[in-house]
C-alpha cells in the first residue's frame, strides 16, 4: 500500500476470499483493503491515539439521505448527545483535493449541520470549522485535538 503523511499503526490485514482485508476498530469488522480504506484506517487510528478522539464517538460509513438519494459519509464525530460533530471525507492517495471534494463534504453537511469539516488524501489534510453565523467557515492550521474542540 501507500505511505502516507499520518502515523503508522499496527494494521491487521489478511485475505478473505482471495482479497485483501483490514480490520476497522471502528466498525469492528474486516473490510476490503482499498486505496481508500487504507488513508480511513490511517486516519481513524490517527484521530484515536494522537488527537484523543472517543472510539465510542466515531462511526464509519454513516448513510444519510441526501435529496431523495443515499449517500455515505466516510467517517462521523457525534456529541455525546449523538448529534454530529463532524464530518470526514477520505480519498485515496492518488487523488487530489479539489474543490469538488469539498462540494461533496458541503452537500452531506447541508444533511448533518457539523461544526468541523475534515478531507484528507492520507497525504495532505484539510480542516474547517463553519460559522454559520456568517454563512463561512475557517481552515484550521491542523486538525484539533479532541479537548480543542
């Protein structure tokens, strides 16, 4: 797989059915070793042993429902309370962060109503906080620990 601009972790990956598999503590399961799936396994590890994220409080693969169409959020940060905290769009290391990524993030938000917005290649990493006073929202120098939030 790819190197990436996060820390390593002690991935588990074996094959099943002839595929290469990864095990997701999130979901806490095995699922298919993709491009992507390596930066959001990565990424969650990160988010957990480096930014103090509760594993509790994340959930991978969340379906919302965009205009009448099923969409899938990579990765979602809830409150305690269980609403949405954040949003995390992941993309595989060959591809580039463009505006039409963010597009994607902003049109499943219209859905969630976060306050942060993260999108990460497993290389370059993005994060906004929205102000929804003033219609804006503010890249962050880096993506915030969890107390700083």
């Amino acid at each position: 797989m790819f190197a990436l601009n996060l820390p390593a972790f002690d991935a588990r990956i074996t094959q099943r059915n002839g595929k290469n598999v990864i095990f997701d503590v999130i979901r806490r399961r095995y699922v298919t070793l993709t491009p992507e799936e390596w930066v959001r396994q990565h990424f969650t590890h990160f988010l957990l042993k480096e930014k103090g994220y509760p594993q509790g409080l994340l959930a991978n693969e969340v379906q919302i429902n965009l205009n009448g169409t099923r969409k899938r959020c990579d990765t979602v940060l809830y409150n305690r309370d269980l609403t949405a905290r954040m949003i995390v769009e992941y993309k595989a290391p060959t591809v580039e962060i463009t505006q039409a990524v963010f597009d994607q993030i902003t049109r499943y938000n219209m859905v969630l109503k976060v306050d942060y917005l993260i999108v990460s290649n497993g290389l370059n990493h993005y994060c906004c906080r929205m102000d929804y006073a003033n219609q804006t929202y503010v890249f962050l120098p880096g993506i915030p620990h969890y107390t700083e939030l």
